[in-house]
C-alpha cells in the first residue's frame, strides 16, 4: 500500500483517556495503530490479546480506538465513559458520532486496524486475525527507520494514573482473618488492594497498567483481576487473573507476583500441567483438600488445581452452557461466577443461571434457581427463591451469604432451615448508607467476612460497603493510606 498522508481526526470528536482533543499532528513521531470497532463485537473482543501484547512490544505505540455509536449497542451508547472504563482501557477512545471519521479512512467493517507512521502517513491497513505476527515486524521496522532520523518521540502518551484510595469496579473480596487484611480485586485498575479493617491501604499489588507480567508487588502486572483467596498457613494469595485468563500467585514471603496457571490466550484444553494449558476467564477460586478450585466463566465449567504437582483439569461440567444437575461431567453450568467451600462442599454462584449449585460427592445439584431465563426477586424457601444474575458468595456459620448482582442485594441463604432472605439493599440501584434494608448498593459483585462484619465490593458504586448483620446497617469503607 502506497503511503498516503492520514486525514486529521475531525475537531467534534468526544474523546475518553485523553486531557484534550486529539488531532494527527499531535501524533507525529509516534506510530500509530487506529482501531476501529465495537463493544459488542465478538472478533473484537478476540483480538484484545493481540493489541495488548503489541502495546507491551513497542511501549512507543499509540493505539486509539475509534467506535461509531450506530454500531453499538444502547446501553453502550447512552454511556461511553462507562463502557471505556469497564472495558479496562487505557489507551485514547474517540466516538465517531457522524462517523466521518469511519469514511475518511474507507473503513467498511469491523475489526479494521490502520498503521499510521510517524510521518502521519497511512502505511497499511487489515482486517483479519493474527494481528501481532503481521503488524509487529511493521512497526519494528519504522521504529529503527524514523529513529535513525531522529524523527520518534520517545515519551508516552498517558491518561494519568488513578489516586491510590481510588478504586474502580472493584469485583472481589478476599479475608485473612488471621492478619485482619482485606483483599480487594480492583478490577478497573488491574491492580489488587490491601487494606485493613479501617481502610487503611497497607500494599497495592500489580503497577496498575493493564499487562501480564510476573515480578514484584510494583512490576507485575494484572488485566481485570477478579476473584482472590488467602491461604492463611502458606502467607499466599491466588488472584483469578480474569483478562489474562491465567492463575496468579502472591507470595508474601517472597513479594513476588508469579503465574501458575493458564498461557494468556483462552482455548479449550483438556487440562495438563498449569502454565501449558489454556484456561478461559477464571472469576473466581475457593481452596479445599490440597486444590485450587477454579470457577471457569468462559468454558462453563469447574476446574481445579493440585497445589503440589501444579497440574490443572476440568473437574465439573460438560462444558456446555446450560442449567443440568447430575454427575460432574454430565452437569452443565452457565457462566460460574463465584464459589466458596464449606469445608466438604463447593457452592457456585451460576451467574448466567442465575442460580445457586452444590458439588458434593460427585454430583451437582441446584439449591437455587430454575432456568437461565427464569430469574427475578423472591425470598422464601431455596426451591422457589428467586435470585438474579449473582457474581459473588460467600460462607460462615452454616449460611451462604449472596451478592445478588442484578437485584442489588446481599442475601442470606440457611443452608439448614432453607431459607432465602435479603439481608442489605431495598433492591433499588443506589448508594445510600443506614438500616440495611433502605440501603442501596449498585451491582455488588463479591463479599467477605472479617471480624463479624461483611465487607461487599459494591461493583457499580466503585467502593466497598460494609454490612454490620449484629446493628442491621450498612456504612462505605473511606479507604485512606
């Protein structure tokens, strides 16, 4: 393709990761990948591994995603801001809202990726799989030929790093009772928080920039983190590294982040040994008799890991989405979200079936739930209870306790009597403090107990709540270093 002088970005773009509007000159000296895609687009979602190792490759790069609201769907549209920050991402975002900037480039379809060099000319445009292997020797080239000129700006372009006590979209919740330490997956900032009862900060884990980089507590690097568990005799903490779909571990002795499981790409696999096999967003783990147990979202399935020869396999589910009961492998599960041991059974929170599952002695069984379609808000005995969409549980005292995500709800579930009761949250989407049944949470998607009380990541309000079950109120952490 003959170099041609890229067309300047229109001046009545919104732009999202950037202080101000962006324009082509203001890019010259860098290479420049513009991404043109959607949200909602399941190739594209395909190819996120690919440009984030070519961000990794070539720290100079400058990727801008360009997205046309006709294209996406309502709830993304009606909230750009927030649809970038749930995505994770960093790089520019412009919205192409008359999509001229879709024409000026004879951009037809998505995915389509146009390299721009640092002369601001468009040297190559695709729109096929296998990103990486084809642009990255590109733009090696370019950077060794303007280099040699003078011509590349060695600065990065940055959107500013979050405050410490900020947190985003925090998913997880993990307890060590013994140190009195709160765990918490702050997803939206690819990073883990340690905090005390009191929200002190005592460490952050992870540099805070999308990556998948094992090293120290300020080095490594996560990608929308979720689920964690503290293993409080081993001083370690295993995070489900969900945009990675890799198995982390957190080493205190040592201070050092290392993957354990999973290759960075999620396939389907059989299982084998941890960092040979591929694993498929993991959101959530539990530990029981010498095994890391995996809620495994994207393969709709439970896995687990032997700790002491690291070997990783399927362990319930057929891997079809579904809501079946039976023996392990004939079970069928839908999107598994979260799960918890009582110390004999495992418990999931079936997201997509909007349900409740036990394993116990080689068999799956509902407790909760009725059809992925058949969801809403009942409390009464488990067989009728309805719940909706939930993404976190938790165990203590002969009850699991549920964050009942889609109704904006923490839920008690006896495990001897049956019942299903709301025990925070009027259902309403909110942020309000008080009695805990006037109180409004928004999305909660993970809790733990530490020293009677529960502590939510209240997902959608981007802080953690803390439901005291002995007063019946609910109050917001103040996170503080």
């Amino acid at each position: 393709m003959t170099p041609i002088a890229a067309p300047d970005f229109p001046p009545d773009l919104e732009w999202h990761n950037v202080d101000r509007p962006s324009v082509v000159r203001d890019l010259t000296g860098r290479v420049v990948l513009l991404s043109f895609l959607t949200f909602t687009c399941s190739n594209c979602m395909r190819l996120a591994p690919d440009l984030r190792r070519l961000e990794e490759r070539h720290p100079g790069l400058v990727v801008v995603e360009v997205h046309y609201p006709g294209f996406e769907s309502a709830a993304v549209a009606g909230n750009f801001r927030e649809a970038v920050r749930r995505a994770g991402l960093e790089h520019p975002v412009a919205i192409d809202r008359e999509r001229r900037l879709w024409q000026a480039f004879g951009i037809q379809d998505w995915p389509t990726f146009v390299l721009i060099d640092p002369g601001g000319n468009v040297v190559g445009k695709t729109a096929a799989e296998g990103l990486y292997g084809r642009l990255s020797p590109k733009i090696d080239r370019m950077t060794v030929e303007f280099g040699a000129q003078g011509l590349i700006e060695r600065g990065q372009l940055s959107p500013g790093a979050a405050r410490e006590t900020d947190l985003y979209r925090p998913g997880k919740i993990a307890a060590d009772n013994v140190g009195m330490r709160l765990f918490i997956s702050d997803t939206g900032h690819h990073r883990i928080v340690v905090a005390g009862a009191d929200g002190k900060i005592l460490e952050t884990i992870g540099s805070g920039a999308a990556g998948n980089t094992d090293g120290s507590f300020g080095e490594a690097g996560f990608y929308l983190p979720e689920g964690l568990i503290f293993d409080e005799e081993e001083s370690v903490l295993y995070v489900a590294d969900t945009g990675n779909h890799t198995i982390r571990r957190v080493s205190w002795t040592e201070r050092e982040v290392a993957t354990i499981a999973g290759t960075g790409l999620a396939a389907p696999s059989p299982g084998g040994p941890g960092t040979e096999t591929a694993l498929n967003a993991p959101r959530d783990l539990a530990l029981l008799g010498g095994h890391l147990y995996i809620a495994m979202a994207g393969a709709n399935q439970i896995w687990r890991m032997d700790l002491a020869t690291r070997e990783v396999e399927p362990y319930a589910g057929s891997g079809r989405e579904g809501l079946a009961d039976g023996p392990l492998g004939k079970a069928a599960f839908t999107g598994p979200a979260s799960i918890v041991t009582d110390g004999e059974a495992l418990y999931i929170a079936d997201s997509g079936a909007s349900a409740i599952r036990r394993i116990k002695r080689g068999m799956v069984e509902t407790r909760i739930g009725h059809a992925p379609d058949d969801f809403g808000d009942l409390d009464t005995i488990a067989r009728m209870a309805r719940i909706h969409h939930p993404t976190g549980i938790a165990y203590r005292d002969g009850s699991l306790y549920i964050a009942d995500t889609g109704n904006n709800k923490i839920k008690q579930f006896d495990l001897e009597t049956g019942w299903v009761l709301t025990r925070a949250g009027d259902g309403d989407r909110g942020d309000r403090d008080g009695l805990s049944g006037d109180a409004r949470l928004n999305e909660p998607g993970g809790l733990a107990d530490l020293g009677g009380l529960w502590y939510i990541a209240d997902t959608g309000n981007h802080t953690v709540r803390v439901y005291d079950p002995v007063h019946h109120v609910v109050s917001t952490l103040t996170l503080w270093k």
